[in-house]
C-alpha cells in the first residue's frame, strides 16, 4: 500500500528549473505556499526577497506581513511564468521538429 501511494506522487522537481537532484531539492515556504526548489532557485529569489520593501514595524503586524507574502508570491510566479513559458516553447520546438505535418520535415 505504502509503495503504491509512492507511486503515484510527482516526481521531485524544483518547480523554477526541473531540476531533479534530491541532493539540492529543498521544500520552502513562500508567502502561504510550500514549493519545491533547487538550492539555486531559492538563493536566486531570496536575492529579490532582499529588495522588498523594508519593515515598517518590528515585528511586523499583521498587515504587513500580509503585504510581504503577497509580495514574495509575485516574485516566485514571476519566475514561474518565465520558466513555464521556457519550458513549453521547448516541448513546441520539439513536436514541431518531430512532426510529419510540418513542412520542413516533409522530404
Ligand atoms: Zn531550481
């Protein structure tokens, strides 16, 4: 039962880059979502977290810390937009270069 329940779980990838080390995956909070990434990624969007607005309270109320996650949100979909868009334009190319229907492969 256990193995099957294994089977069926996403295959561990960060979700910026795909990368599929286990080594370097790590689960992190972001903003009110656990997402997986690479140590890369994450030290990459913690470099834009470091340029959100500074705090205004210490510690910060509850507004605030709203405004930081909403903030750290945008910031990883951002980068998930990007690397989405990345991603499916290879796997067009690919089809693309794969398929009879296009013309370039027609001989
Ligand atoms: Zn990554």
């Amino acid at each position: 039962m256990a193995d099957k329940s294994r089977r069926d779980l996403p295959p561990l990838a960060c979700v910026i880059d795909g990368e599929t080390d286990t080594r370097v995956l790590e689960l992190h909070r972001i903003g009110d979502a656990h997402v997986m990434l690479c140590r890369n990624c994450y030290v990459r969007l913690l470099d834009v977290l470091r340029t959100k607005p500074t705090r205004i309270w210490e510690p910060p109320d509850e507004l605030e810390k709203i405004g930081q996650a909403l903030i750290a949100e945008a910031d990883l979909f951002t980068r998930l937009a990007a690397s989405h868009r990345e991603f499916g334009q290879l796997l067009i190319d690919r089809v693309r270069r794969e398929s009879p229907n296009d013309p370039d492969n027609r001989t």
